[in-house]
C-alpha cells in the first residue's frame, strides 16, 4: 500500500519537475536581458539537483547524490563566473544607449521596457 | 592550536562527503585540510572570534524557521490568481561592524521572507536590500534589526 | 509498519519538494523584473531541492548516505544567497533598473 503510494508519489513528482524544467528553460529563451537568462540557468541547475534525487530514491542508486552535489558545485561556479562577466562587461553601454526612459516610464517599472524591441547584441 | 582544530573539522566533512570513516580515508583528509588551510593562509582574517554556541544555534533554528516561511510566502505570493507584489529597494542602516557579519546578516536576509539583499555601501554603513512585497520600508528595517541583526550581534560579542 | 511509515514520508517529501520547485519556476514566468525573479528562484528552488535531497537521504535508511545529503543540503542553503547576492550586485553595478515604486524614492537620499 505504502510502496503504491511512493511510486505514484514519484510519478508525480517527475511530471511536477519536467513541467518546472520547461517553464525555466521558456524563461532562458524569453530573457530578456543577460541576468534573466543566468537566473534561469540557476534555478535549472537546482531543479535538475531536485530530479536526481527523484531518480535515487525511484532506481534506490543512492550514489546519484554525489552526483547531485557535483552538479550543485559545478553551477555555483557558472553563477559566479558569469556574475563576475555581467560585472566586468560594461553591459550598462547596451541598455544606456538603448533607451533613456522618460520620467513616468521609470514610475511605470521596466517590465513594460523589457517588452521593447532590442537591438541584437554581439 | 586553532589550525589543528580546524583542520580536524575538514577532515571530519571530508569524511562524511565521502561516506568512509576509515583511518586511511581520514588520514587523506586530514592532508587535504592542511593543505587547503596552507592555500588560503593569506586569504583569512587574523585574529580571534568570539562565539557563544547557544546563542549561534537559536540563530540557526531561527534561520530554518524563516526559511521554511520564506519559500511558503514566496509560493503564496506566485500562485496567487492576481500578482499583488510591491517590488522595492531599501537601504538598511547597518549596526554590524566586522565584515563577517555583515556577510553573515546578508545571506540571512536573502534567504528570510520578502528580502534579498543586493550591495554594500562603499563605507559599510548601509545594507541594499530588495523586498519582494514592501508596505513600509521603516518596519522592515526594524523587522530585520530586531530579528537577524541581533542575534547575530548575540552569537558574536 | 516502520517501512511503511518512512515510505509515506518519502512520498510527501517528494511530492512538496517537486511542488515548492514547480512553484519556483512559475515564479520565475510570472514576476515582472529580475529582482524578483531571483526572490522566487533562490528561495523556493532552493527550498525545493533541499526538500528532495532530505527525501532521498531518508528513504536510503543508511546513515552514510542521510549524512552526504544533508551534506548537500548545507551545500546548497550556503551556495544560494551567495550566487543570488553576487548576480543582484552585477545587475545593479551594470545598470539593471529595477520595477520602481514611490517606496524607493523616500530612501533615495540614503544611497551613497
């Protein structure tokens, strides 16, 4: 009975976690902006952390936690990396020369100036 | 003295990241600890710090308190039909002093409800702090001083 | 009984982690700018995983294997603030406008 309701349990919990994958990933195409898209490849980095420990306790292949935590280490370093990239490249010429919002546009919030066509950067 | 209990410790994690407490597999990681310890000599303050142990574990359950309300507010927060979030920045005036604590405080504050703290000032005197839904910049400042803040400033005296 | 017992609590833990992570990547759909985004990744993905983590931990009963996920838990309760801080701190340094609100304006004067 208990064993019934843990395989339904992770059943469902896969379909829960592929759904949150695809949403993340929509976001990284979406953007709209550099950081958006590391933010979105961080929060994949955890939800694929979460998916192998799913895969664990499904297969009962315990050692896919070192696996989970390697991965856990090896996207902090990404984040950092590109943390410290959005730092040092003056990413502020793109957005500045783009456009300089008028007053009330900044009141309105830029959710609505992410919406504007961008120049393709390269 | 100090190098010694440090190194103690990392061998002990090491030994429960790898999952073997045998004595060649400590052994490896007392080596290890003492050679990453030799690396980054240059890198760690001087000096003593302080630490009452009950205070630093109130800290740590309370940490785990808001933490399990901060993701619970956050979910409420996204699946509610209307997204009714106010978005702003606050400069939170700092009481700490040491720079471990205020690296301390921020990652608290990241990860309690509503806030995510963003920079420094250059002179250390104010926390940026961003908060997801914020009513009253005045009461979340005196929310996070009366929590974070001093049981921080009780952990360390 | 015993097994029964820890299989059910398996089963939610993995049910409330997926749920917490799913959540998460609503969040990130749903909130207008990258401050906010980042409240919903670094809390409730983080919550999420961790709550994964202690279910494999647990339904393994074998204490070598509890410890390295709790291991991985700390891991990634330390890690988190930390990306989130210092990827907030670029955006704000390169000159990400965050979704103003009047709030800000009354401690404006405080800003360096």
């Amino acid at each position: 009975m208990a064993q019934n309701i843990l395989s339904a349990a992770i059943i469902l919990s896969l379909g829960l976690l592929t759904l949150a994958l695809l949403l993340t990933v929509l976001r990284v195409v979406r953007g709209p902006t550099l950081p958006d898209r590391v933010v979105a490849l961080d929060m994949l980095v955890a939800v694929a952390i979460g998916l192998i420990a799913v895969i664990a306790v499904k297969t009962g292949f315990f050692l896919y936690i070192d696996i989970a935590i390697a991965l856990g280490l090896v996207g902090f370093l990404a984040t950092v990396a590109f943390a410290r990239f959005i730092m040092s490249h003056r990413y502020r010429a793109a957005t500045e020369t783009a456009a300089k919002p008028p007053p009330e546009a900044v009141h309105r919030g830029n959710a609505r100036r992410n919406r504007r066509p961008r120049r393709p950067r390269r | 003295m100090r190098r010694l209990a440090a190194s103690l410790i990392l061998a002990v994690v090491w030994a429960v990241v790898t999952g073997s407490a045998a004595p060649a597999n400590l052994l490896l990681g007392l080596l290890l600890a003492i050679l990453c310890l030799g690396v980054t000599r240059r890198h760690r303050g001087r000096g003593t710090i302080a630490v009452r142990p009950v205070a630093l574990l109130l800290l740590g359950l309370v940490f785990l308190r808001e933490l399990a309300l901060s993701a619970w507010s956050v979910a409420i927060a996204v699946l509610r039909p209307r997204l009714d979030i106010r978005p702003a920045m606050v400069a939170f005036p700092l009481r700490l002093k040491r720079d471990f604590e205020i690296a301390l405080l921020a990652n608290c504050i990241t990860l309690t409800p509503g806030t995510l703290s963003v920079d420094v000032s250059e002179d250390r005197r104010f926390l940026h702090v961003h908060a997801l839904d914020c009513r009253d910049p005045q009461d979340l400042c005196r929310g996070i001083a009366e929590t974070f803040e001093r049981r921080i400033m009780e952990a360390f005296p | 009984m015993m097994a029964d017992a820890l299989a059910l609590l398996c089963a939610f833990l993995l049910v409330a982690g997926s749920a917490f992570a799913l959540t998460a990547a609503i969040g990130i759909n749903r909130f207008p700018d990258l401050f906010t985004r980042m409240h919903a990744a670094s809390k409730a993905g983080t919550v999420g995983s961790s709550l994964l983590l202690l279910a494999a931990g647990l339904y393994s009963w074998d204490f070598a294997v509890f410890l390295r996920a709790l291991a991985g838990i700390a891991f990634l309760i330390l890690t988190a603030p930390v990306a989130a801080h210092l990827l907030a701190r670029a955006a704000k340094g390169s000159g990400y406008r965050i979704s103003t609100l009047s709030v800000r304006a009354t401690h404006r004067d405080n800003k360096k």
